[in-house]
C-alpha cells in the first residue's frame, strides 16, 4: 500500500502520490493504479487515507524576513496561534510579543491579545520539523495588534502588483487621500485612510488592481480613477458648502 509523499510535503507535476489504496484527491491524475501530482502543490494527509493535492500557486509560501497580517485564532500557554492564510501554521510566543518581560504565572496571555484580534508581524522563523513551523515577531517599531481600518483579501501572487514597482501602487492612496495601505506579504492588505469613508473606495480599486493585474498601464488607470474620485469629493463638499451658505 505505497504512499509515496508525507505531510505538507510540496510536490512536482509528475510526482507519484499514492496507490489506489488511499483517498486521494486535488490536483492529480491517474496512470494505471498510482496518482500523480498535476501541479505544483502541497500534500495535505488527512487520518490513515486521505491525500490532498493542494495547488501552490496563489497560495502564501512563507519566507523568513516577510511582513504579514494574521488572526489570532488560539492561545496556549506560552503564545498565540496566528492564521496568516497559509497551509503552514503560525506561533507568536511571549518573548516575541512584547518587550517588557511577562511572568507567565501571573499574566493571562488573553489581556494582551485575545482570539480574534489582528496582528501585523514579521516572520523570523520557518522550521517544517516544528508543529508550529513558522514564528513570528511584533517586536518591531510598526508592527503589534491592528486597530481600526479596513482589511482587504487578495491572491498572495498578487501582492508585488498591488504594491506597485518601488511602492508606485500604494503610494498613489498616500499622496492622493492620505490613506496608509499595508500589504502582507500573506495576500492580506490594512487600510487606513484620514476619513474613513475612503477605505472601501480603496478597497474596491485594490481589488480591481488584483483583478487586472495582468495589463498594461495599471498603475496610471488607478491614479486616474484616484484622481478623479478626489475631484468629485473636492466638488460635492463645494457644493455643500455653496448650498448652506
């Protein structure tokens, strides 16, 4: 009963994965009794028989160095469980956390960060032996827990367009609105703009961007509806203001 691949192990098109024996499913496809991996893909094993083929592309491969934003979704004795939308899971311990020292004994982990909250972290470690294969980091001058803003989901292979050559993308929402645009590297991006009421504008141009990542001339489409979304915020507050005088 040949399983020839183990748990998030990444595979090759062409790949042998397993017998007719196991469950196998995802992106595969079968000679005889074997499956193969059509694609570049993660092995997701699941009990004693079932195997997944997961595809890579799109999906958020982890890098020690990147910014990311995550979820906390666990607490445990000594730290958190982030979701940083990635197959691999994610640990930020104590000591990462925070730079004052905390006396495990005496402090509960949910008063500094509770279930749900959401953290911009750097990735420091990436180790496939651990259970949590990745650590993360909040002891950075801008990064900690997020508040406020709007938080937007994109492909992560989408992320180096959003961002634009040397930060051309998001700086355009400085410059024009005064809106800072974070993206993690894990395809999530923060938006938080001087008046609030521009963060879905951005967050549907940001979405537009990921869609039409592909064409040319994106970057000076985006400042042309930027620009011309300002225009008409600058001409109904004139009008506004024509109107009560």
């Amino acid at each position: 009963m040949p399983l020839y691949v183990n748990d998030k192990q990444i595979v090759l098109p062409g790949d042998a994965i397993a017998t007719k024996d196991y469950n196998v499913s995802g992106s595969i496809y079968w000679d005889g009794d074997v499956a193969y991996s059509a694609v570049v893909g993660l092995i997701n094993i699941r009990g004693e028989r079932d195997v997944e083929v997961i595809p890579l592309s799109g999906i958020y491969k982890p890098r020690v160095g990147d910014i990311v934003i995550g979820y906390v979704i666990d607490i445990g004795l000594t730290g958190w469980v982030i979701d940083i939308k990635s197959p691999y899971s994610a640990y930020l311990p104590i000591q990462e956390a925070t730079l004052k020292p905390v006396d495990l004994m005496t402090v509960d982990l949910k008063s500094l960060l509770g279930i749900g909250d959401i953290v911009l972290a750097r990735i420091i470690d990436f180790n496939l032996t651990k259970d949590y294969p990745v650590t993360l980091t909040l002891k950075e001058a801008r990064l900690g827990r997020i508040e406020g803003g709007t938080l937007v989901e994109i492909d992560a292979s989408k992320v180096a367009r959003v961002i634009g050559r040397r930060g051309s993308m998001v700086s355009i929402f400085s410059e024009e609105l005064g809106c800072d645009v974070t993206v993690g590297q894990n395809g999530r991006v923060w938006i938080r703009c001087r008046d609030p009421g521009d963060e879905s504008f951005v967050a549907r141009v940001i979405k537009l961007i990921e869609s039409e990542s592909h064409t040319s001339g994106l970057t000076d489409r985006v400042r042309s509806i930027v620009t011309q979304y300002k225009a008409r915020k600058v001409s109904i507050k004139s009008q506004s203001l024509t109107t009560a005088s």
